[in-house]
C-alpha cells in the first residue's frame, strides 16, 4: 500500500469537490 499515492488520490478528490461547490472556503480572494 502506498501512503503517498493514496493521499494525492485524495487530495484530488476533495480538490474536486471544492472546485464543484465553487470553492466555498476560498471566497474571501475575489
């Protein structure tokens, strides 16, 4: 099992989400 190539696999998934949702938390920027 590799750690690191599960967590990009994560990472890309909730990086995903956030862009679908528009980035919620990252509303402050614009």
């Amino acid at each position: 099992m590799r750690i690191r190539t599960l967590t990009k696999a994560v990472a890309e998934a909730y990086y995903a989400s956030r862009e679908a949702l528009g980035f919620p938390m990252c509303n402050k920027d614009k």
